[in-house]
C-alpha cells in the first residue's frame, strides 16, 4: 500500500472512531438510567411502568 494511502486510512479511521466513541459511551451511559435497570434485566415487579416517551 502506499505510504501516503495509509496514512490518510490510518488517520480517517482513528477520527470516525474517535467521533463515535463519545456516542457509544453515552448510549451505554443512559440507556440503563432511562429504563431504570440494565437492557438485559427483567423488570422489576413491584417498579411502576414507564414508557421511553
């Protein structure tokens, strides 16, 4: 490969993951506070229903 060809992959790539980091963490972040527990947990019986709206 050139050297220049992957220097600019190299470089586009680590900024797409950078941008993306920031939203992966929060959706792992608040997904489990709006919901009040974590996705693969089964709800509470006793905890009232609330929709995601």
């Amino acid at each position: 490969m050139h050297a220049d060809l992957h220097q600019f992959l190299s470089r586009f790539i680590g900024t797409i993951l950078l941008a993306l980091a920031p939203v992966v963490f929060m959706a792992f972040v608040s997904m489990p506070l709006s919901l009040n527990r974590h996705p693969g947990e089964l709800p509470q019986l006793d905890a009232p229903i609330r929709h995601m709206t």
